[in-house]
C-alpha cells in the first residue's frame, strides 16, 4: 500500500500529513487537519461547495489529489477572513444579508475573491462565467451577484 | 391585543421556574405537564416548563425549537421573543435546546382542514383551532409548512413578555418602587432615576416570584426589530466558513461511516463480498445494516472508497423498476371512480357544462424529484450500555428520539437529541433514515462515536421524493369567459405513508396533499371541480418544499391560462376577474401594476406569462418574461407579489421569495428523478442541474400586508414559478409545454 508522508502549507501554516497521494484535499482538510469550512457537495466538482485558493487561484478541493499539490500553497475561507477582521467579498456577502442555509457560501466567497483578485471590475458577463460553476440550492443567486458587484466596486474605491 | 390573549390562554400558558443559579421562562401545560427538556439543568418536581428563555449570572440563553435549515427560523424566533424581553437578539445565546413535546408545533396542521385558506369565517376558524389539539396531542415538534412564524409569533412574543414583567417585578420588590414606575431596555431594569439593573443580576430573584402573566403585547408601532431589516444572526457565521452543520461535527476518538444500502428502496441484500473492502487502509470494519452494508473507517474518504469496493447482489426492489411502469399505475387511477380519493371542490353543474360548446382536454404530467439540499445526509451517533446520544440536522427531533429509542432498546429519556444547524433540507430531513442508520452502527461500535456521511450519490438514490402526478384538465369557454374548470389529479398518497413512518400508525381518509394547491384556489368559475385519484404507493415520497402545492400550482394555473387563452381573454385580468378572495386580487394587481402588463414587451421573441397560487395562506402571483433566443429560452425577468399579513423581516422575506421562485423554476427547467432496475438514476448534480448564476433573471419582491393573519414564506414561492414560466414559454413560442421538466421539449440558455 502507497503511504507517503508530506507536508502541505495550508492557511500559511505547515502540516505533516500521512496519507494516501490519491485522496482529495478536501478529505485531508476536513478530516485529517479539522478544517471543515471547505463543504462536501458533491465529490465530482459539480458544485464548487469545496472551492479553495491554491496558489491564490480557485481550485475545487474534491478533485485535486493531495500528492499532486507538490508544494503549493493552500488558502481556505479560514484563511480568507475572520468574523473579526473580514476580507472585503465577506464583508459584501454579510452586508447583502446572502446566506440562507450557507452551506455553499465558503465556495461562493472563495471562488469570487479569487474572481476579483485577477478581475478587480467584472462585467456582468464575466461574473456569470466565473460564478456560474457554484451551485446553490436555496437560491442566493441573486444576492450572489449583487454581493460581487458591491466588493468590486469597494476594491475600486480602495 | 384582548382576543388575542384569550386564544393564547386556551392553547398554551406561559410560565417559570427556578434554575441553577437563575431563571427559565417557557410553555407551562397546564392539563399535561410535560417534562423539561433542559435535563440536568432544572431540578426534580421543577421540570413543569419547557423554556424558551433562560437567565443566569453568566447571561441570556433563547431557545428556539423550530430547526433553522436555512430559512432564518433561529434568527426569527430569537427576534419574536428578544422584541418583547427588550434586549438585543444578537447579545443572547440562541439555540435549539433539547427537543421537547411541549414546543409542538400547532400551526402546522393548521391547514390540514376542509376549509381554503381565505375562508376565514368563525366555523373554519374553530376547526383550525382544534387542529391544534392532535398536534400537541402527537407531540408534533416539527418544522414545516411554512409554520414557523404563524406558530411562534403570539406564543414566543408572550414568552419574551412575561419573562420582562416578570424580571420587573423581581426589580420592584427589590427596589421598592411599584412596577408600572419601572422600564425596561436592552436587558436591563431602568429605575426611573435612570439606573440600571441587568436582567441577569435579577434572575435568582425572578426565580422566586410568582410569574407575571397579565401582559399585553407590544403594538407593532412599538416595535423595535420586528418589520424592520435586520442582520440574520448566523451570517457572520456562515460567510466565514465558522458554521458549525452536522457534517462538521466531531467528538474525540469519533470513526467514519460509509453505507451502501439498496438502491431498491427498501429491499434487502442479497449477499455480498467485503473480502477487498475489508483490507484496504484504514478500514476498521464492516457490517450488514438493514437493507445494507457499511464500513466503518478512520476518514469518510476511506469509509467511501471501502463501500465501493464491496461487490453487493440487492434483491429486486419494492415497487415497480422502472418509471414508465410508475406511471402506468398513476395513469390507471386518474379519473377512475374507483380510486377517487376526495373531491372537496364541485361547484355548478360540470357534467353537464362539459357538455355545452366545446370541450378543451389536456394531460400534464410532473416527475417525482430528489430534495438534493447541498449538505448530504449525515449524523453522528454514540451509543453506551446506558444512553443512545445523537448530532443531526431534523425537522423532526422527537420522532428521531421515539425511533431511536426503538432501535437501541432503550428509554427515550435516555435518547438525546442534539440538533444541528442544516445545509438545506427542503424536506429530506424530515426522514431519518440515515440517523437510523448510523445508530445501528453505533450500536456495533458501542462506547465509540460514528459519523456517518452519506456520500452525494447515496443521498440521491435514497431519498423520500416529491411525487410524480399526472393530471387531466377539461374546460369549456363561453363568451370570451371561463365557463367550466375540470381538474382531475393522480398520484400516490404522501400523508399516510410519512405519518405511517413517523408514528407507526395509519391515518385513515383521504390526503388532501394529492389536490392540494388547486382544489382551494380562491377563483369563481360557475363550474368549477377539482378531484383527487389515489395511485399506490410506490417508491418512497414525502414533503418536498411545497408539498402538494409543488405540482398541484403547476396544473391548475396552466390549465387556467390556457381555458383564459382559448376565451381570448387576458390572462390576468380574467384571473383577477375570476378571483373571490380581496386579498389575492390585490396580489394580483399588484403584480400587473410591476410589470407593467397592459404595456407591450419591447424587442422580438420575448413573451410573458403570470401564474397565480395561494398556498400555506399567502397569495402568490409571479409574472415572468423570456426571451426565445436562438440557443434557447432565456428567462430575463420576474416580478412576485406575495401577501403574509405583516412582514416581520423584509430583508429575510425577499431572500425566501427568490428561493422560493428560483427553485420552482430550477426544477422544472431540467430536473426530474427517474428510475430504471429499481434505483434513481440521478445520483448527483451533473445530472440534476437546476439553475446556474447565469441563468437567474432579475427578480423584483413585493410584499402585501392586507391580510389579516400572518404567514411564513418559506414554501408560498415555489407553485406559482414553473406555471409563471411556462406561461410566458407558451407566450413567446406558440408551444404549450405540459409535462416537466421543460428542458425535454426546449433548451434554456
């Protein structure tokens, strides 16, 4: 059996993990590591429920392997922010009140600071397409859009 | 406010009771009491209440029952109860405490009686109020039906009131001066030299007076969160990944559960071959479970890979394999006497209108659907020789308890629910499947704690679906009029079989759940009856958000359009013509005004329809516009009027409503679940898509306040957005699309 140990740098902090290269980042973050604000939707990235930042960059955690990740640095909503000091997309997100059940809304936040990191003014077209790959089940979609358009425009501003 | 409280006084009373180191105010019942759910936290001989708010040294706990899945119940029920104890929601702690008979939900079988939600007059009224009576009498602790606000909003604001006059009193006695000199606010006694005692400093003291009950209600121009927009108390929490749901939870030395139970929805296993499984890494064990088998590991990804690698031989399932053959048996009840389950509609004279002129006949069919909420079914259990304690997000804690309790063996007593906040149900958990599940395999592993999380293509092919129906509509027009209305509806019962589920016991008579959302329609049409036809059951079904409305909105408005359109009438002013009730019609016209109906759309291709539905008591009425682009349907805009009596939190009502609208338009865009060999075929999202962020038009909300009683939100959204959407398909296409999902007969871009 393939065991390998590796160190992965998740929210700026080095990790010793002992598992199987094949198993995806989301399962060594939730539960080998105990961070659990990446969501498990659906394990075929269909959902985006998992979304982190790797190198800075969306990735979904279901699919990339975690011996892929050779030294990449790892960023999770735990990283993003904090209920005290919130990046700017969660402090648009809590001001357009988006949230019902919130179980996508760590990917949503995730993948649209990763939007607005590379693309500080999207067109409406270009959030679609960004965004468009996050499901959510309550319907947030609108409040979704509204929330990106109003962290735009306060990255503009600052 | 006076006949408000003697209702109140009659279904529940409200009262005290010491705790350690201070004081809990909650439902006191009188002719049953009922034991404390707070467990070691309330004495022996104490334990008469069921507490909504408790007060010590350390600070404010409100608890509140109904489960939150997404909808803002915490939120809603912490502000109807933190209005009338005059402090702050967001200073408090609030949860769900532990599950209790007395918190029964009394408005949610409400409307369980023979009578439409805008009849209001004094015999429906009684009849609504006995309804009460079974709900408590069954311990009904349940969230659904858009009950949670009807339910709470005398009962918990009452709580919050007496609680205040009460920590007043206390305050009064301990100062000297007379209560009415005192005031409250933000937890604290205000003295009128403008000193301050906090409510906590008071609670020993409130503990040992009797109770204040003689309270009035605050009048809604005294209220300071209520009607107002509010911040939702779980947002911080949910937009910083600090949420805690179920499938998050963990306990020391916890291992992970995979099952694979039969596809064949309650059929057995055959045999199977672990010999793989059993090597692989990390993998503790496996077992047979009812109906299936289960590995138990040390990570869900292994447990999963493990259950995968199992070779299992299922026996054929309970039902019928395949969908076609579903439908077949539905089809053969629809519009056989035989199978006539109830016909609470039958005005005029159909049979013989039918007859007069020229008869429209039309079939509509809707598919049975997963409630594929976005976190997986999951809960974690740990059993001892002793107590059997359970994590899991429920609308259905008690019956949870009650079952549990059967499983294991042991007490309920010693059964302990710990409620979880909920990634979404839509009504999946309001089965508990799974929780029985991972208590069987917690009674394998006892002394150690086991999570199990179904993985998505087991939540998928295991759920308790909405019901596919088909539905026979007959109309005549006379006049440029709707003349006669003739609606026929099929499919198997979902009442008997939950209830059969919940409490071992069958529910004789008919289930209004087959009719439901078209036979209490508030429209006079000189001929007007609508029927119900009971298939067998089948596959498993249950409450999907909407219950019978889900379908039953889709049949009776399309059919209504298209009787209006054969009158050549206009599809909303006939509505509005036909309607009975003040308040709908003010819905509806309400919703031309928005949209600007009489004006016509600008730019080619494009089409607009309107549906109408009143469910749960609140009208709804949704005008929706498209586009037919070359690529396919593109949905542009929606406007949906609805009407809950006084809108408690605007901010929390608009995001239901787009929920609402965005998920009956999702679903019958692309979504059904089909079977074939017995098991669902849809097994995750790729193929169950609903709606993406490029898909979701603008959606413009408004809330009505002529009713006289109030509403939940949470469901009345959903029925009228796939007849709103096929409306305006038909509008800007010339096809009439009467089957769902759409997507089978039109692309959507």
């Amino acid at each position: 059996m393939k065991v390998s140990h590796m160190e992965i740098t998740v929210n700026d902090q080095t990790y010793s993990v002992d598992v199987e290269p094949e198993m995806p980042l989301l399962w060594v973050l939730r539960d080998e590591l105990g961070i659990t604000g990446p969501k498990y939707g659906c394990g075929i990235a269909q959902c985006g429920a998992c979304t982190v930042h790797v190198n800075g960059y969306a990735v979904r955690s279901c699919q990339l392997a975690v011996g892929d990740l050779g030294s990449s640095k790892v960023s999770t909503i735990e990283g993003l922010g904090t209920p005290d000091s919130l990046h700017v997309v969660q402090e648009s997100w809590i001001e357009h009140q988006v949230a019902q059940c919130g179980y996508c809304q760590s990917g949503q936040i995730m993948q649209a600071a990763s939007l607005l990191s590379t693309n500080p003014n999207p067109s409406d077209d270009q959030i679609d397409a960004a965004m468009s790959g996050n499901l959510c089940r309550c319907g947030t979609y609108p409040r979704i859009k509204a929330a990106v358009k109003s962290a735009a425009k306060k990255l503009q501003g600052s | 406010m006076g006949r408000l409280r003697t209702i109140t006084r009659r279904t529940f009373l409200i009262g005290s009771a010491a705790i350690v180191g201070g004081v809990a105010f909650g439902t006191y019942m009188a002719k049953r009491p009922i034991k404390n759910p707070l467990l070691s936290d309330l004495e022996e001989g104490e334990a008469a209440i069921t507490p909504h708010i408790k007060i010590d040294a350390t600070g404010i706990t409100l608890i509140t029952p109904r489960a939150d899945k997404g909808q803002g119940a915490y939120s809603m029920q912490a502000r109807l109860i933190a209005e009338e104890l005059d402090i702050d929601p967001a200073t408090a702690t609030i949860t769900p405490g532990m599950p209790g008979p007395a918190y029964y939900n009394g408005a949610v079988m409400e409307e369980s009686t023979p009578f439409p939600a805008y009849e209001q007059g004094a015999l429906a009224e009684t009849v609504r109020k006995f309804m009460h009576v079974p709900a408590k009498l069954l311990a009904m602790q349940i969230t659904g039906g858009s009950s949670t606000v009807p339910d709470g909003f005398v009962k918990l604001r009452m709580a919050g009131a007496i609680a205040r006059e009460t920590l007043k009193e206390a305050a009064a006695q301990q100062t000297g001066i007379a209560r009415d000199q005192l005031n409250t606010e933000n937890g604290a006694v205000l003295l009128p030299d403008g000193q301050r005692i906090a409510y906590t400093d008071l609670a020993t003291a409130a503990a040992n007076i009797e109770p204040v009950t003689d309270v009035d209600l605050r009048p809604k121009s005294a209220w300071k969160f209520l009607g107002k927009p509010t911040q939702r108390l779980d947002m911080s929490a949910k937009c910083t990944g600090t949420e805690q749901y179920g499938i998050d939870f963990k306990l020391e030395g916890m291992v992970h559960a995979a099952v694979r139970a039969n596809p064949g929805i309650g059929a057995g296993v055959e045999s199977y071959d672990a010999t793989e499984a059993e090597t692989m890494r990390g993998v503790q064990k496996v077992l047979p479970i009812n109906n299936g088998v289960a590995v138990i590991a040390d990570n869900t990804w292994r447990a999963w890979r493990a259950a995968e690698a199992i070779d299992i031989k299922w026996e054929p399932g309970p039902y019928p394999a395949s969908t076609a053959n579903i439908f077949t048996q539905i089809e053969n009840v629809l519009d056989a006497d035989e199978h006539r389950d109830h016909r609470q509609r039958d005005e005029g004279d159909v049979e013989k209108a039918l007859k007069n002129g020229e008869l429209f006949e039309a079939t509509y069919k809707v598919p049975y659907l997963a409630h594929a909420p976005m976190e997986p079914m999951n809960a974690t259990v740990l059993v001892t020789d002793e107590q059997c304690e359970i994590w899991t997000g429920t609308q259905i804690p008690l019956f949870v308890r009650d079952h549990a309790a059967k499983l294991t063996g042991l007490d309920k007593d010693n059964v302990l629910v710990y409620v979880q906040p909920m990634g979404g149900s839509f009504g999946h958990k309001l089965e508990d499947t799974h929780v029985l599940q991972a208590v069987e395999i917690a009674m394998a592993m006892k002394g150690t704690a086991v999570k199990l999380v179904w993985s998505r293509e087991e939540d998928m092919t295991h759920d308790y679906l909405r019901p596919g129906a088909v539905a026979k509509g007959r109309g005549t027009v006379i006049d440029g009029k709707v003349a006669t209305f003739d609606l026929s509806v099929a499919q198997s019962a979902l009442l008997p079989d939950w209830f059969g589920r919940l409490m071992d016991m069958s529910i004789p008579g008919p289930d209004a759940t087959i009719t439901t959302g078209a036979w209490d329609q508030p429209f006079a049409i000189p001929n007007y009856r609508v029927t119900g036809y009971r298939a067998p059951t089948m596959v498993p079904i249950s409450s999907w958000r909407s219950v019978g409305a889900s379908g039953n909105g889709f049949f009776h408005d399309t059919l209504l359009d298209e009787l209006i359109l054969k009158a050549s009438a206009d599809p909303l002013a006939e509505r509005i013509r036909l309607c009975l009730d003040d308040t709908s019609r003010k819905v509806l016209e309400k919703v031309g005004e928005m949209s600007n109906w009489d004006s016509p759309l600008m730019g080619p291709n494009k089409g607009r329809g309107v549906a109408f539905c009143l469910s749960f008591g609140v009208p709804t009425a949704i005008v929706t516009e498209v586009t037919n682009t070359e690529a396919g349907i593109k949905i542009d805009k929606v406007y949906a009027v609805v009407d809950v009596g006084d809108v408690l939190d605007p901010v929390n009502l608009e995001a239901q409503v787009f929920g609402g609208v965005i998920f009956g338009m999702a679903h019958a865009m692309n979504c059904e679940t089909t079977f074939e060999n017995y098991a669902a075929q849809q097994n995750n999202y790729h193929a169950f898509e609903g709606m993406r962020l490029y898909q979701v038009p603008d959606i413009e909300v408004v809330a009505l306040s002529n009713a006289q009683k109030i509403r939940g939100i949470g469901e009345p959204g959903v029925p009228p957005a796939a007849p709103s959407l096929g409306n305006a398909i038909f509008a800007a296409t010339g096809q009439r699309i009467r089957e769902l999902p759409f997507n089978k007969q039109i692309n959507f871009v």
